[in-house]
C-alpha cells in the first residue's frame, strides 16, 4: 500500500474511541476530522484525542475534508473492525448489538 490515508470519524461517541484506536494502529491511516453534533464532543476530541478539525454535521466535514480511499484501505480498516469485535467479550458484544442491530457494524440504526 502505498502513501498515506485520511479518515473521518462521525458521530463521536463511546464507540467511535475504539475506531480511532483501530484507525491510528494503522501506519497508513491519518485521522484528519470528526463529526458530532455536541459542541462539548467536537471540544473534547479537539482537545483529548488531538484531532485537528471538528465539525457540527457530517455532510460539512465530507465535502471540506473527502478524498477517496482505494479498495485495499477500505479492506484494511474492514479488518480492523473485525478483530476488535472478537477481542469483546460476552456483555460488550450484547451491548454493541443492542446499540447498532446484531453485527456491531452499525447497519441497525
């Protein structure tokens, strides 16, 4: 893989922790916004978790920050979400059905 990515994360929530855990323990991948509606959230990531643009929707951080990534990236970070849904044990993977609809891929919702 060649060159370096850049990702977004929306909604910045509990859960979204653990993916920029998994988007920072990949060398190619470079998280360069996110996305929540709470002013104190946007604040909080800003501040604890260091990443440089906030935004209030989804739709502004897309069209300021979009660039495409290639198959193997989207495969790549897929991956990562797999392993960190086997490492939960039993109450966290109920908890995380509970929250996005049965695969913790957030289809449900």
């Amino acid at each position: 893989m060649a060159g370096r990515y850049r990702a977004g994360i929306i909604a910045c929530g509990i859960i979204a922790q653990s993916h920029l855990r998994a988007y920072r323990a990949i060398p190619e991948v470079e998280v360069v916004a996110g996305a929540d509606i709470s002013p104190e959230v946007r604040e909080r990531w800003e501040q604890q978790h260091g990443i440089p643009k906030m935004y209030a929707g989804a739709q502004e951080m897309l069209e300021r920050e979009r660039q495409g990534n290639p198959p193997e990236i989207r495969a790549k970070l897929a991956e990562s979400h797999r392993r960190f849904l086997e490492r939960l044990n039993d109450e966290q993977r109920k908890r995380v059905e509970e929250l996005f609809g049965g695969n913790g891929a957030g289809g449900g919702r």
